[in-house]
C-alpha cells in the first residue's frame, strides 16, 4: 500500500461523491495516477475477467498466459481436462514458470532450479531443500477461475464475488452459439493509447455510429436511438424481428432484445456486471460481414443462417459479437492510465478449414473497421479529457444512457472500495 | 491539486528564500518533479505565452494548435478576420476537435458525435441533446489572445496579466518589419534534452559566443561584452552606429542598443517580461547570413538593407531576430523537466517567391548552425546539473548579468506563486 | 531529500526488521520506488564502486568517465602518473566536462564557457570572473578513488568506509595476475532487465548450474553443492589440488577454497563486502575457456598455466574470473528500479597482440555465454517478483547459503540507513 493511500481513498469517496449525473466524468478519473492504482484494485485484482476461450487450451497441457494488473496468469488444462489458472511464479525464487505466451507442457519445470509442478500445480520435485521440505506447502498459487460454455473467466480476488448469476445470465444464451466446439481464426492485438474507461464509453453508445460506423450501421438497427426512431425503423425492426419469430422458435432461439436503442447495461443497483442477448440484423444481413453473406459454416447448433446477432458483455474487459457462422470477441486490458491493450479474436466452427471454409478476408474486416474505427474515437477522446479545457459535459438521456449506467456503476464499485478500511499497512 | 502541493509550496517558497544572488540554481530547481508542475502553473499557464505568426492563419478557416503544458490550443482565424483562441475540446464529451497541426476548416465539427461550431465557437448543432437544451451554454472554452503587429499570444490564465506594457513597448519597434505582411519559409521543430531554463539562461548571455558561434560573431559586436572591450570594439560600434543614424532616422529608425553586450532583460523589480531592441550589425553585414549579404526582398517598411536587426524576447517562451530580409522566431515549449521543444520559424515577405526571391540554404543556415549549437550546450549543462558533483557555481558579473536577471524574474514569479494559498482541493 | 523520506525511512526499517530469515525477500524491495532511491543513498552514493581497470587510463591525460546513481565520474592520470577521480562537471554553470566515454585530454577545457582546469582538477583559467576571483575554490570536485593492484574503487561518499581490510585481503591474492600490466582485449554492456539485487542472487550460488550453464560447469568444481557432493566429486577436488600442490607452491601461489560448494560470501556480521580467492579448476582445464585450453600468453607472474582460477568479488558492483592467460571483470550499475547495465571486460597481458597472441573468438565464449545465461535468468525471476502471485520463498540451505548472506548483508546496510536520522531538509 502506498503511504498516501488512505489520503488518495478520502479523495476518491469526495470526487465520487461529487460526480454529476447526467454529465462525463471529472478529469480526476482520467488523470490522477492514485486513481489508477485504485482501480486496479478495485476492478482488476477484485472483478471476473475474461480470459480466453476454453478452445484455445483444447488438450490437456495446453497453455496460454494472460498478463494483467502486472500479473501473469497462467491458464492450463490439466490432466483430468479441467481449465486451472494460477500464477505463473515459482514457489521457490519467483521466477516466470512457463515463458512462451502460449504452449504445450507436460510437468512445469522452472527454468532457474528446476522445482517441478504437476498440471494441477501441485509441487512434485525440488532437489536440494533437503528432506524434511513439505511439498505440500508449495503449490502454485491458485487464480480463481469459472467456465461458461466455453468462455474463461479469471478473478485475482482472494474471495471472487459470486459468479452465479453471471453463468445463470450467460449459459443459456451462449450454448446454441458452440463456443465450447469453436476454435480460434485469428488474434489480433491493439494498444488503444486511451483510458480503458474512454474505450467502455465508447462501447455503450451507438450516438457516433452513423459518422463512424459506415459498416456497421449497415446491418444493424441499434444507432437508430430514440429520437432518430422514425416510424420507419420502428416497423422495420418489427418486421426483421416478426419474420424470424418462427423459424427461431423452431431452433429455440428467442430474440431478447428488439426495442430500439441498445439494451440497457450495466445496472449498478442490481450489481448486474454481465449481459447477452439476441437481436436481430437488417433485412438481408445474416452475418455481421461486409455484405451480409454468410461466410463460415454454421456454428453450433445452428440450423439456418438467419439467427440475428448474438451480443455479450462483462465489466470490466469483455464484450462478444457473434453471428451464425463466426464469433468476435474483445478483451480488454489495461496497460496504465493512458493506455489499453484490446485483443480481438475471431473465432470459428472448429471443422471448418481456413481457404476451404472461410476466408479470413471474409471474416474479419467487418469487426475489425469497427473496433480500429472505434480505437481512433478513444484516442482523441483521451487527448481532450486530460486537458485543462475538459470539463465534465453533457449525455444524451436518448443516446447516452447506457454511458451514464457505466459512469454509474464505475463509481460505484471504486467509491466502495475507497471507503473500505485498506489493509493494514504490508 | 496534487494531495503534497501544500507542503512543496512551503519548500519551493524556503528554496526561493535561500537562493544566493550571483550564483545558478539549487539543484532543486532543476530536479525536482514538483518544481515543474509548479512551473506549469506558475508561468505555463499564467503568462503570455507566445504561439505563432498571424500570417500563419492568414484567411478566415485557418487554424493551428499550439500544445503545451497538456493543453491543445486552437487558433483560428474568424468569419470577421480576427484571430481567436479556445481549447481545442469537444463540450460534450472532451474529444479533440481539429486532430491536424494546422489546416482549414468550415465550421468546427467534433469527429466523434458531429457537435458543431462555428468558427467563432458558438455551438450550432448538437442532435440528440433535447429540445431544452441550452446550446449557448456550451460554446468552445476561449483561451485569451493579444495580437501585436503579426505575432499572436495566448494565456490560459484565467484573468491573465496586463498585456499594455508589452504592447507599448514591443508594437512601435515590430511595426517596420511588416510581420504583418510576412509569410512563414520554413518551420524546424527540436527537442532539446534540457530543462527550459538552461535553454533561457543559454540565450542570456554572449559568454558562451566566442567558442561556440562562429558565425553568430561574425556579424555582431554583443559578444564582446565588457572586459573584453577593447577601444577598437568601442571604437567600431560608435562608427558603425554613427555611419547609419542618417540612413536610419530617413526610414524612421533608431539604434535603441549601442553599448557593448547585450541590453538588460528581464527586470523582476519592474515586472517586465518583454523586450525589443534595434541594435547595428558590423561592418559589412546587412543581414544575419553567412556573409552578411541581404538574401531575400526588403520587409515591411524598409527602404534600404542596413537596418542593422531588431531583437524581440517575451518570457517564458519567446525571441526573435529579424533582419531587414528575413526574421527568425524561436518558440520554446517545455516537455517536461528535462526535454523543451523549440520551434523555429523563418519568415520572409509575403510576396517572396521561394527559389526565385529567396532560397532557403541562404536564409536558414546562419540561425539554424547558432540554435543547434545552442542546444548542445544546453544538453550538456542539463546532464551536469542533475549530478551530485553540481552546486550553484559562481556568475560572470560582466558577462552574465542577464542570467542573474532571468533567475531573479524566474524566482520572483515562482515565490509570488508559492506564497499564494492555493486553490481549495478540487 | 523527498518530503516523505522520513516515513519512508521508518517503513524500511520496518520491512527490513519483517524479513524472515531463509527466505527470500519481501515484493516491496524489489517494486517500491522509495527503496531504490534509498538504495542509491545506502549503497551506490555510499560504497566502494568498482570502476574499471588502471590499465584503461595508462597515459597520463587518459579518462574514462563512469555513470552511475546520475553522477558522471571522471577518471584520469595525472601528471605525476596517479590515478584520480572527480565529477565530470564544471565549477561555473555545471556543464558536462568530458564528453566522450573515454579519451585522451591535455588540459580540461570546459565546451561551455572555457573553464580550464588541470589534469590535477585545479582550476588554471576562467577569464571573465574579474580579478578578485579566488580560482583556488573552484577546483573540481573531487571523488575518492583507490587503486589496488591494478583496479580502482570509487566512492561518492562524503566519508567513505575504511577501504584497508579490503586492500589487504585482495592485494596479495591479485599481485601475481598482473592486472597492473594487463590491457582490455574487450567491454560488452548489457543492459540487464533485472534489479540489481536479483543479479547478485544469481550470482550468489551454484544451485542454477547444472541446467543453464554447459560450459561452466565443465571446467568447475562448485556447481557441486553439499547435497550433490559425493565421495567422487570430493576425491576429485583433493586429487586436483594436491596435483597442483608443489607445482602451486614453487609459484608462491595457495589453493584459499578448496571445499565443495562456494566460498562464504559476503559476511554482513564482520562488514566483509569483499573477497578473493584461488581454488582449483577441474583435471584437464588450465584455463576457463570452452575446451579448457591456454589461449593466451600466460599474466602476471605466472610462470605455469596450471594456477587454477582467481575470484574476487565486492558490494555491491563487482566480481572477476582470472585464469592463467585471460581475466573477466563484470561491474554492475543500476539503471533503476527494473534495470541493470552490466560491463563485462575481458583483459590479456598487455603485450600479447589480438590474432597473433590470442583469438576473441576463444577468450571470449566462456565467460560470455554464461553471463548472457545468466542475465536471461535474472530477466525471468524480475517478471515473477513483481507479481501479485509472489511471496518470499524458501531457500535452500545447503544450495543458497551465499544468497542468504548477501540478503543480511543487504538487510543490514539498508536498515542502517533507515535508521539514520535524515540529513535536514537540503
């Protein structure tokens, strides 16, 4: 703990408690460094975070690491098949265990000395430390970790909140999608020079959609908000929606969000952090692709291409956009207070072969534009928001509300833990 | 407010008091981070700071941005032709609104939700905010500007000082050379690893000139400055001042600098922070180019070439040295504690055609070589003084009074800052 | 001095009296900012430095400058043949002297203002300071030096330590290598991603041998550590040293380490923060190279390649490998918190000629190969120690013991410092 931190957490609770809803944040969220090591702790070290795909550790032994909040998690499917996560550090030393971002091990044996784990991280040998050593004591460090069909979820609390009504949100919605029977196209990863806030800001609105998204609002109906709701998006939408209506039911799909606008998330007062639903696209469009084709074969247990889009999303780092034939997911991770890193990953039906099934010039461009169109938004956002000319402004109550549901929350979660007693001092 | 900005007040104020006249600064002043973002406050954002030539935005649409001290400040000219300045930020949620260096614009369209402003910075249109909404309660944050003669300041003070003293002394002086009518031939942008008062205490004093300008001394008497003048530099400089006086008092010129080294500035005890001065170049020179010769067609209201040259400085950031073919204008911008930019910038008549009127390899090269060399020997005093092997050595009271005049306008500012309570915590 | 030194110094002195004995050390050493600039104090700006070797300075008017804890310090010969040391910065304005790493210099003439002092540091010429200026108060100032045998140590302390038990213990273990008339065949820089702490925990012991280092342990009998010692291994280390007993002996020179495992290093309880010793390399190596040949001409007094291998080693920067024809001197400099510059330097007898004497190509592998092992070793342990999933680990203690010494070592001279009244507020 910083020697300041008590001083940093009686001035968060004030700033918190000075916010104006209805408008952006104070720059003291933006800039203040204190702010960001709260942060960490409050939502990085203490939320569920999204890790990977189940997938990309499909055998036993396969690895991958992902580095956030200064820690490397390592996350291992173990001999019994079961997704473990713990920290990737010797017990003995502190060194890196596995250095690779991702791999294939049998044991795990520590470059420095040799100390050897199990899959389960159990400790099975480390020579020298003499015989009467417990073994026992010096298991890996366990990182709390939940499956959801198919997804990784990771928490460095020491007590993670209850997971339950995320899974019980989630399941359903995912299982039709496969993710447990997908496999990963491509990665590609991004260092947003932005506030990891700036970038949900961003996400929760489709007020800059139709400047900035000439792909996207092409096959979606949600950048027409509220005011710009004629009643010809009205019936359009009505339209999309009732001439699915039975071929979803036939596959057991439901569309669960056909208002305009998007649906309303997250919600502070309900400590709702997570969300899926179905909508559907535009007339013609049954992918998110750039001319609305499908482009992959069909992923789980779809039987016709027109099942709408499948959305998700978690705070603090995870949303998903999926189509009948292929996933996209991002992950976000904070790289400091002026900067994010984004991994974006495409996934597809695990048979399908690229150059035979799909193409990824077919699959990918339509999420990638969006996201690096949204990237350059956040970029200029950070630039004014540090400035001594930023000052809190205005939201849209019909565009912006689902900003002012993050803003809200945002406070929330950090003025909770400013005013928490902080540890003793360690 | 930073939560030690109290405390460090008291030190900066306790380091001001014991600074021993005739010596260089305290380490402290040149090390410690809280110094800096004292500076901020104290000259950064409370002076006028000098941003460009109004030539650089000649027609109405034309803008720059000036950055500094994290601000973006946009200047522009207006539909009525008046130059204006505000931050470069969005009202509604901080993006930045011109992302070029320079450019022209219509009106001022956010690139993020398309509020927009006209050139004058009144929002205009803002779909989606409501009919109640109250558009004129959000035009762009002005930033004052005073402009004199062709050359723009700004302050982002919020009440900044009286600009009527610069403006009396520096306008009839500025007046001959027609900025007015000026056009920019180039712009050169360094970093110089160094502290910006190196920089200041670098330009003022000639002690250095000798070693290190051999072109600088080629064309001018102030380098001979005090014990090293001898009866013959007395004896050119009253010969070359006497051989012009008829010539000069026919355009309405006067020498207003012909003793030896250089005219005293900055004048803590009477506030001032401005100077401009006509001052004769040797024999033979009629311009600051390699071999004296004029380059470029005569500016402003110049009926002949041996003007000798005006010298202009604003502190914290400025100084100029026109000739009768060309000006020069230095720009310093600090990065930090231990970088500064300069931008240098050549001006010619409006009407001269470059290759035809001028050509840059004639008018660049005698202030380029002298600023670059310049910026060596600030580099290498700043990694002196952040050694523990520093302490404030001895000044030259011959040759560096002007550098114990800049450190004590420098230490009077920032003690008057210090000694203010600062603002409540907001 | 920071204004929170002093809660800094008590919450040092806590975590140093917290430390648990046979562990390694608590996160907060390796990651707080406060205690590397502690450590600077206590260590850096404190000790004894190894700078470099006297042969790097064999003329007088030859320097070298050496960098270190923001300081450049100057090393030359002077006139009368003795090496000195002094801050490389002027009296007057605190330029930089010496630009360049290393060179050759009649007087030092500063670039700045023309300073001028002698090769003794005495200040001969500043013209411009008036006639009342006393020179003799502006000499430069002046850093310990003391040379032994052909190496100089350094100190930035007003006071430094008494440096004699050190010069006795090394001198006459050094005087038949001949460093006094060696000269440098090589200097590679690294720059090591590690703290500096955890280069000398790898330093300190053998336990990593066996896996990362093929060469070294070839030619050594030390990665052989109590556990692994068998009757084998023992009667191999007598049976190389009584073969070398006479042979040794007729040389004037003594095997000082003959056990198994390494010699007992540092020594925090009898402030031994130096060591050298000669111990035996294994039967067929008479030099540590790759094949264990002679590949140059043999140093010193040596009359006979077989004198096994000379180590030295001093806190907190130094330690060397000296066979019979070659010797590698590693100095170690912090970068800050999460670096580390580590020098290596091969040297040769000063008339042996590069290709005709000796080949690069096979004085050079050993020695590089195993530091650069080690150096990515150190890179490892640094990413885990910083991580959350880090806690002080056990060490070994018939494999560590030397880590454990150089921990209380470290221990001790940190908790004196904390425990020091700072000096007041400068």
């Amino acid at each position: 703990m910083s020697l300041l931190e008590p001083l940093h957490r009686q001035r968060i609770a004030q700033k918190v408690g000075g916010h104006q809803s209805g408008r952006t944040l104070d720059q003291y969220f933006y800039a203040d460094e204190a702010v960001y090591q709260a942060e960490l702790d409050a939502f990085w070290r203490s939320g569920w975070l999204f890790a990977g795909h189940s997938c990309q550790v499909a055998e036993p032994g396969d690895y991958f690491v992902y580095k956030v909040a200064g820690d490397e998690i390592l996350i291992l499917r173990d001999d019994e098949g079961r997704v473990r996560a713990s920290h990737n550090v010797c017990r003995h030393r502190g060194s890196t265990l596995c250095q690779d971002p991702a791999g294939h091990i049998g044991r795990i044996v520590c470059p420095y000395h040799q100390w050897t784990y199990g899959r389960d991280g159990q400790l099975l040998a480390c020579r020298g430390m003499g015989e009467d050593f417990d073994k026992s004591e010096y298991r890996l460090k366990p990182v709390h970790l939940e499956e959801v069909n198919g997804l990784i979820f990771v928490s460095l609390a020491a007590e993670p909140m209850p997971f339950d009504a995320a899974r019980a949100e989630m399941a359903p919605q995912l299982a039709p999608q496969g993710f447990d029977r997908a496999k990963v196209a491509k990665i590609v990863d991004y260092t947003i020079p932005a506030n990891w806030k700036l970038v949900w800001e961003n996400n929760r609105e489709c007020y800059h959609c139709n400047a900035n998204h000439p792909q996207y609002i092409k096959a979606n109906f949600d950048h027409y908000n509220a005011d710009d709701t004629t009643e010809r998006v009205r019936t359009a939408i009505t339209s999309a929606t009732a001439k699915q209506e039975d071929r979803w039911a036939a596959q057991g799909l439901a569309a669960t969000h056909t208002a305009t606008g998007m649906c309303v998330f997250p919600d502070a007062a309900n400590k709702i952090w997570f969300a899926a639903n179905r909508t559907p696209l535009v007339d013609g469009y049954v992918s998110e692709t750039m001319d609305g084709r499908q482009v992959a074969p069909l992923m789980g247990d779809y039987q016709a291409p027109d099942v709408g889009t499948l959305r998700m999303r978690t705070l603090p780092n995870f949303w998903n956009h999926s189509s009948c034939d292929h996933c996209v997911s991002t992950r976000l991770t904070p790289l400091g207070h002026f900067a994010t890193e984004a991994r974006v990953i495409w996934l597809v039906d695990r048979d399908a072969k690229e150059g035979v099934d799909y193409r990824l010039e077919e699959i990918m461009p339509f999420w990638q534009l969006t996201s690096e169109q949204d990237w350059e938004l956040c970029e200029l956002a950070q630039r004014g928001v540090t400035s001594s000319g930023y000052q809190p402004g205005p939201l849209s109550p019909v565009k912006e509300y689902n900003v002012m549901g993050f803003l809200k929350w945002y406070l929330d979660v950090l003025g909770t833990w400013a005013g928490k007693t902080p540890g003793a001092v360690d």
